[in-house]
C-alpha cells in the first residue's frame, strides 16, 4: 500500500492561487518538511486500516538506551521507520543512520520482527533510490524499503539545494 503514496499525493494541496472565489480566500500549500509531516501523513493513511496502529512507542531498552519507534503496527509485527533525507544528506549516511536505529528496535526482547523503511527524499535523487533500497534491504529485520521524492508541484520552496 505505501508504494502507491506518490499515486495517492497526486490530489495533494498544493495551490498556486485560491481554489474558492470567496474574497478572503488564500492560496494553500500543504508543506513536507521534516520527518513528523511524513509520519503525520503515514498515520492518516494507516490509521484507519489498522486499529492498533501506534506512535513513537518506546522499544526494550538496551541498558541505558531507550530507542523509540516512529510507527507500529502490533498485529503484523512491523515497525515503520521513517526517514526524511534532506539535501544535505548523503544516502550512505542515510542507510548509517537506519541500521544504527534498527540494531536497537529487534532485540531479542522485541514483541516486532519486521521493519519498513520509508523515507521522504527532499531532493528527489531518484537515480539513487534503488540502490538505498536494494542496500537497505540487506540490514538484518528490514523486510521493505520505499522512497518516495517530494513532488514536482512543490516547487516554490527555494529550501531544496541539490548536490552539484
């Protein structure tokens, strides 16, 4: 289901001028931009499908570390993390910093077998998605990886620098 989420934002907010002839009415832009909007938008899409979806649940500790999940879903067994790749980030440190997170959640402690990888890429690099995904699916316990770019539409934000 979540690989069809670039299909789904096809309606996404994204409004060049008012879409209501009211005369207060304002242009809307509904802005990605960190990895909260993209767990936001996960929950509205998962919520309602699976009843005991939970957020930010705090994993068995590993002695004085506590890691906290983005996104679970206990009858599958799966955990959902998140990513938000900025322009700035490579994907090397991207995937680093995805096996450093996933170590810590599948303990052999853990009630969770599975992860799913999701990651927003700001910059839209979608010559490097299929490399992270086929790299990050060879991290012990991660069963899937998307990417999904930032969309076309959002053009506006002059934020994106993209790696010359």
């Amino acid at each position: 289901m979540l690989r069809h989420v670039p299909f789904a934002l096809r309606r996404w907010t994204w409004e060049h001028k008012p879409r209501t002839a009211r005369r207060d009415a304002q242009a809307r832009k509904w802005h990605i931009d960190n990895e909260y909007h993209v767990q936001n938008l996960l929950w509205a899409l998962l919520a309602p499908i699976f009843p005991d979806l939970k957020d930010e649940e705090y994993a068995s500790g590993i002695g004085p570390l506590h890691p906290r999940t983005d996104i679970c879903i206990p009858s599958l067994s799966l955990i959902i993390e998140v990513k938000f790749m900025r322009a700035n980030m490579s994907p090397q440190d991207l995937i680093e910093e995805i096996a450093a997170d996933t170590s810590l959640y599948l303990t052999e402690s853990s009630t969770y077998k599975n992860i799913l990888v999701f990651i927003w890429d700001d910059a839209r690099r979608s010559e490097q998605h299929e490399f992270m995904i086929q790299g990050l699916k060879k991290l012990r316990g991660i069963r899937e990886a998307i990417v999904v770019s930032r969309l076309g539409i959002m053009t506006e934000d002059t934020r994106i620098i993209v790696d010359a």
